[in-house]
C-alpha cells in the first residue's frame, strides 16, 4: 500500500441474515481510494452503495476481509473505539440533512465536536470557521425551519467538517434539492476536495453530479467498474 492511500479494502465480503435466508451483498470487494480523492459512486438500487458507504465510516462491520484506514485496520476496533475514531476521522453528509431541528444552525455545526475533547472557546471558533467557509456565518442563530433547504444541507456540510476529518462520506447529498441548489452544493463539495484537499466518497444516482467527482465508480453484482470523469 502506498502512503497516499487514505483507504484501502481487501478481500470485503458482506451478508446479512434475513429469517433462514443469507443475503450477500459483496463477496470480494477490492478497492483504493488515495488521500485527496472525490469518488462518486453509482450503481443500480440494492448494488450496495449505502451499505459500504457505512462499512467506509465504521457505521456497520465486514463479514469477512480487512478495511485500512491510513494503513490500520477498523474492523477489529471495538464500538467505544470506533465512536472514538469516528469522530476523529469522519464527516457524514446525508440527503436529508439530519439536524437537530430545536437547535441553531451553530449548535447543529458543534454537534460532532462534543465527542472531542475539545473546550468551548475553541469549539465556538471552529464552528464559525466551518459556518464561514459554506458562506452561512450570518445565519448561525437560525434554526433549521428558518432555512432553505440548500441551507440547512449547508449547514450540514459545516458539521461535517468542522471536526477537520480526513474523509467525507456524502449519501444522495444533492437528492432533496433543485438543479440549481445542488450545483452549489456539488461545487462546494469540489472546493472542499481541491482547497481543503478533503478526501470525498459520495453516494449518487444522479450521472450529472457524478461528473463533479475525480471519478466514477460503478458498483453492481459486487464488483466495481471505474470510470474518470
């Protein structure tokens, strides 16, 4: 494994158990993802994008095989460790946006930082540089329902950095929105990759926001199918 790969998976075989029926949803998924990448990923329903997007963010475990994550593997971590690691580590983009709705737009972005050791002071700068970086410093009082929603997936995007982690995790994140809307929100995802070198994995059916990634993944029966965009 080379030092730029912030993510490598060997040999990742997943089932679940559904009554006397085993479902495999992978059997022997290879990949590499190099710190710094934006990889969208495709695939027909039930090919299994979700599932490994939370197998990526230590949300759920591999059946079989090994997950590197800067060259140590997760799987064996236990749940205390993995919150732990997650937290360090992980920022999660959703479709929905997952805010709090009794709680400002700062108070949304703080979230991830109080499973950090981290004391106000700071955690009150680092908001307000996430909120400044995806232009919403002027909202940060505003509640949810007091926001469009580009908004609040605005907001979103801010809690998933502020913790400075190394891999953003993006599930549909422009499927709730307007063309319009979600341009702005795939070009701030792009800024975030090329500014901020954040590495992205982003969940997508949707060809045209899939062109805003380094490249294309194609996931079905398994197996991946690459393609640059």
């Amino acid at each position: 494994m080379s030092d730029s790969e912030l993510i490598v998976l060997r040999n990742i075989a997943k089932t679940y158990r559904r009554g006397d029926e085993t479902i495999s949803i992978f059997t022997d998924l290879n990949l590499s993802i190099p710190q710094g990448d934006f990889v969208a990923m495709m695939g027909p329903s039930g090919s299994g994008k979700t599932t490994l997007l939370n197998l990526l963010g230590g949300l759920d475990r591999p059946t079989g095989g090994t997950i590197l994550f800067d060259g140590a593997p997760i799987e064996k971590l236990s749940e205390s460790q993995l919150s732990a690691w997650r937290a360090a580590n992980i920022g999660f983009i959703f479709q929905f946006y997952n805010l709090m709705p009794t709680m400002s737009a700062a108070r949304n972005v703080e979230l991830p930082l109080l499973l950090t050791q981290l004391g106000s002071v700071e955690r009150k700068r680092r908001v307000k540089t996430a909120l400044e970086i995806v232009g919403l410093d002027n909202r940060a009082g505003h509640k949810p329902k007091e926001l469009s929603g580009g908004q609040q997936q605005r907001v979103a995007i801010a809690r998933a950095i502020v913790a400075d982690p190394k891999l953003i995790l993006a599930d549909e994140p422009t499927g709730d929105l307007d063309r319009t809307t979600a341009v702005e929100i795939l070009e701030m995802l792009q800024l975030l990759n090329r500014e901020l070198g954040k590495t992205i994995v982003m969940v997508t059916h949707d060809p045209a926001a899939a062109k805003y990634a380094r490249r294309e993944l194609h996931l079905d029966k398994g197996t991946f199918e690459e393609r640059l965009t």
